[in-house]
C-alpha cells in the first residue's frame, strides 16, 4: 500500500528538492533497465521452466517499479506546477500566499528490498 505524505520547505528549496526526487527516479531507472537487461540475456539461453518463470517474476517486478517510479515523476509535475503558478502569480497573490511549498513523499510500506529486486 503507498501513503502519499507531504513536507514543507522554503519557497527558496523548492526546485532542489524536486531534483532530489528526479535524481532518486534516475538511480532506480537506472537499477531496473540493468535488471532487464539481465532479464534479456537470460532469455536467450534459457533451459528450463523454472529460468522461465523466474524471468516472468522479474519482468513482473519491473512493471510494478516503473508505476512506482511513474508516481514520483506524477509529484514532481505536481509540485513544479503548484511552484510555477506561485512564481506568475501577481504580487498581491503572492503575499499571501505561504512562503512555503509542501513536497510530497510518497512511502512505501513494507520492505524497501522487495519493492527493488526485479
């Protein structure tokens, strides 16, 4: 199950906050496409049912992290969006708007390996 959570940060924060989450999505990317490519390789000199399936159960994991991974991308857009608006909003707007930005988290609830492993 995922809980979305959410911090605040100086309005100053914002944008390296949201490159925190980016550079976090780019590593697990990264993990997934070597796992993959792992996946392909074996693919190709398989020889027994049990390779097989163990390969479905990899290709099935990593489907399930790009819709993690595709989550953190949806609350990056989100809170670039909400920063944008503040930065084009006129002064009267922005005065009282809060000089603070929530930067969602999204936390994932059981073991982080699990959530990993392909």
């Amino acid at each position: 199950m995922k809980v979305k959570i959410a911090y605040t940060v100086d309005d100053s924060q914002v944008t390296s906050e949201v490159a925190k989450f980016l550079n976090e999505v780019e590593r697990r990317m990264c993990n997934n496409n070597e796992k993959l490519s792992a996946i392909a390789n074996k693919l190709r000199v398989l020889t027994t049912i049990k390779e097989l399936d163990h390969c479905l159960e990899g290709i099935h994991l990593s489907r399930v992290e790009l819709t993690n991974l595709d989550l953190k991308l949806a609350d990056c857009v989100d809170v670039i969006g909400s920063y944008r608006e503040y930065l084009t909003a006129g002064e009267e707007e922005r005065e009282q708007a809060t000089d603070f930005f929530e930067v969602p988290a999204a936390v994932e609830t059981g073991n982080e390996d699990e959530n990993e492993q392909v």
